[in-house]
C-alpha cells in the first residue's frame, strides 16, 4: 500500500540507556516483545508497517527495514539500542515497506532474504527504485537456514506462495517470537500480491502451526501482534470463506451481489487494515474464475525503458497508448501510475512523478487512487517552489475524499 497517513508517536520503551535517544524518533513506535526483542512500528493510518530488532551480546539483528521514507526515523530508533549498525537485516520479502531501509545502514550489515528476492529487486516496479548494491541480499534461503547470534537460535524457514512468492519466516527460537512476513495479515484477511496464490494461505498457515510451539509470540508484517490460538481460527476462516464465495459464483451471484448481501457477515470482525469484507470477497471471486488466458507482460519494463531513453512525460504517454491498445498483452491495472509516481516521489524526482500522477487523475477519474493521487500532485508542486498549484491539488484531494488529512494539513500550511 502506499498510504502516506501516519501518526507521529514514540512510546520509547527500550533497554538501559537507549530510552532518551529513541524519544527523537518522530514517526517509529518502539515497544518490548521480549527483553531482547522490540517491535518497531510506523503507524501509517488504516495500519502499522512491523520491524523486529533483536539487542544482545552480538549486537542487533533487524526483520525488515521500513519503506524508504521512513528509514532515517528507523535509524535513529535503531542507534538509540547503542549497538551500532546492525549486524544482521533480514528481510522477510520483497515489498517497499520491508527492505526500504536496507542502503540506509551501508554496507555493514549482513543482509538474508529469500533466494528469489535479488531477480525480484530487477524488475518489474522495482526498476523506478533503483537500488544500490547496498540494499541486496548477501545471503538467500532456498529451505531454510539458522542463525545462532545473540544467545538465540534464529530459525529462517521458507513460506512463499500466498502473499507473495518469496517470503520467509524468522523464528526467534529461545526469545518465543516469529515474524511470520504477511501469511496472517496481523489476524485481518489476507493481501495477496500479484505474485501471490490466494489458495497456499490455508496450507501455510498449517504449516506454521506445525512449526511453531503454542506459547510464541506471532508478529506480522502489519497490524497488532497475535498469539499461537489463533491460528486455527485464521485457517478455518480463510476456508470457509473461499467456499461460501465459490458456491455464490456457483449459483450465478456475480461480486457486486455477494458483497450487497454480505455473504461474509460472519466473519465481518477479519476486516480492517486494507482488506474489508468486500476487498475479500473480490479478491476470491476473481481467484476463482475459471482459467483463461491472461495478459503476461509487465508494463513497468516498458515504462522505465521510455523513462530512462526519453523521460517521465513519455513514458506516462506510453502507459495510455498501452492501455488503450494492448490490454490483452500488457498487465494494466488503475494503480500503476501511482505508484510509479509515488516511487519517483519518495526519491525526490518531483518533476518526474507529476506526470504519472496527471496521468493516473486523468485515465481514472474514479479510481481508489485518484485522492493520493491529487495529494502528491501537491506535494510534487510544493517541493518544487509552485504552491499555486499545489493549493490547487489540496483542494482536488479533498474534493475526493474530504477526510484526507494530510491534504487538509498540508492546504493549512500553505494558506
């Protein structure tokens, strides 16, 4: 997701003498798992984006790095354990938001990831970040591996396959805390990225209940930390959904009367995060259409290519060319210019994320983008010295949605 809907706290509970600089972080929440271990969250509004850190003897071990915007917050929470750079960076997949930090830290870091996260770092929208060597694994798992560091055993073991298909878990072994990457979703339904199988859900979150011991702590990528019992409950939920979607397709119900007659009702308390009820039942129904053949090729290729050969205004012109007459060859979905945008935007490539933004208003007028698109039109423009403009954005922003915070505090500070 790329919200940009935050609130700036820090409940600096740390060990001996690392307190005081930790209450300098201005949008990381520090908390105690264990004695050893901290849950570091950046609340970004409709839910919290999860890094581990690990303090010992050895030094510190993080579990994903933040997204890039949030990464100088994320290293003053990290200096403020007095461990240094950490030792480790373990990433448990590939998303913006879990390896964001990683260059930040340098070259010092050891840096573990699934074996199919530096091809993943290559391509597709990950082009328009442009990575330096720094953020890359050192070292990738293909099964599993263990870390002994810290008095601990850190157990990496491979759950790809549901919410993407290069996740890892780490399990903190003696410590009694798993970061389980996004198999649980903090207890909310599932996301399922483009490279993700919404059917491998059930089976691994069987397969961490077989791993796991019944006392852990359970952290997700996102939202509250869980406990071992729900599990169950998550696995049972995740079936009996599927099933009640597929016998509603079965009888002729099409999504939009699914959702009207709240097929899901009795699971409504999983909502929340980004995935509601209705989100769910469209991401099942969609999953369970019969097979066909499906556009393959990845657009943001195409896009950097132009991008880099021609610049940001030609290669937002090819994304409409394409859309209009490749659709059965390129996958084209309403966000894509957004988040192009976005990732120019987070790099301070202001001029070029504008007409991604402009480009994403104008083809999808009543897109779920079409708000934080307006938004970072004003931002673009305000960075780059036009408050004219941005004011003017502000104002689309909230004509789109009147409960864009940040558009409304952002309008106040220029008016």
């Amino acid at each position: 997701m790329i919200h940009k809907l935050f609130t700036l706290m820090l409940l600096a509970s740390a060990s001996a003498g690392s307190t005081a600089a930790a209450a300098d972080s201005s949008s990381v929440s520090v908390s105690p798992l264990t004695e050893q271990i901290y849950l570091l969250s950046v609340d970004e509004g409709s839910y919290t984006t999860n890094t581990l850190a690990f303090v010992g003897d050895d030094g510190l071990l993080l579990v994903d790095t933040q997204a890039e915007e949030y990464a100088e917050d994320l290293k003053k929470a990290v200096e403020s354990f007095g461990r240094g750079v950490p030792a480790y960076i373990v990433n448990t997949h590939r998303h913006v938001e879990h390896i964001g930090g990683n260059a930040l830290f340098g070259p010092g870091p050891v840096i573990i990831a699934h074996h199919l996260v530096p091809e993943k770092l290559r391509t597709g929208i990950f082009l328009f970040d442009e990575y330096p060597p720094e953020a890359y694994p050192d070292l990738v798992v293909y099964d599993s591996l263990r870390l002994f560091f810290n008095g601990d055993t850190i157990r990496l073991v491979d759950i790809s396959g549901s919410h993407d298909d290069n996740e890892i878990m780490v399990h903190f072994m003696n410590n009694k805390v798993v970061h389980l990457s996004s198999i649980t979703n903090g207890f909310n339904f599932p996301s399922v990225d483009s490279d993700g199988d919404i059917f491998q859900f059930d089976e691994l979150v069987e397969k961490a209940m077989r791993l796991l011991p019944e006392d852990v702590v359970i952290v997700s990528g996102h939202n509250a930390p869980g406990r071992y019992d729900q599990l169950q409950p998550y696995h049972d939920m995740i079936v009996k959904t599927t099933a009640i979607v597929r016998q509603g397709l079965a009888e002729g119900k099409d999504v939009a009367q699914m959702q009207t007659e709240k097929v899901l009702d009795e699971f409504k308390d999983y909502a929340g995060s980004y995935v509601s009820e209705d989100q769910w039942i469209k991401y099942l129904a969609r999953a369970l259409e019969p097979d066909s053949v499906r556009p393959s090729r990845n657009i943001y290729t195409s896009l950097y290519q132009t991008y880099k050969a021609d610049g940001a205004q030609a290669a937002a012109d090819l994304f409409v060319d394409l859309k209009e007459s490749q659709t059965t060859e390129y996958k084209i979905n309403e966000y894509q210019l957004a988040v192009v945008g976005y990732r120019l935007s987070v790099k301070a490539k202001h001029a070029d994320a504008i007409p991604f933004f402009e480009g994403s208003l104008r083809e999808y007028p009543e897109g779920a983008y079409n708000a934080l698109s307006a938004y970072y039109l004003a931002t673009c423009h305000h960075e780059l010295g036009d408050d004219g403009q941005a004011v003017v954005y502000c104002h689309k922003a909230l004509e789109l949605n009147p409960e864009y915070e940040d558009a409304r505090q952002l309008l106040e500070e220029l008016e």
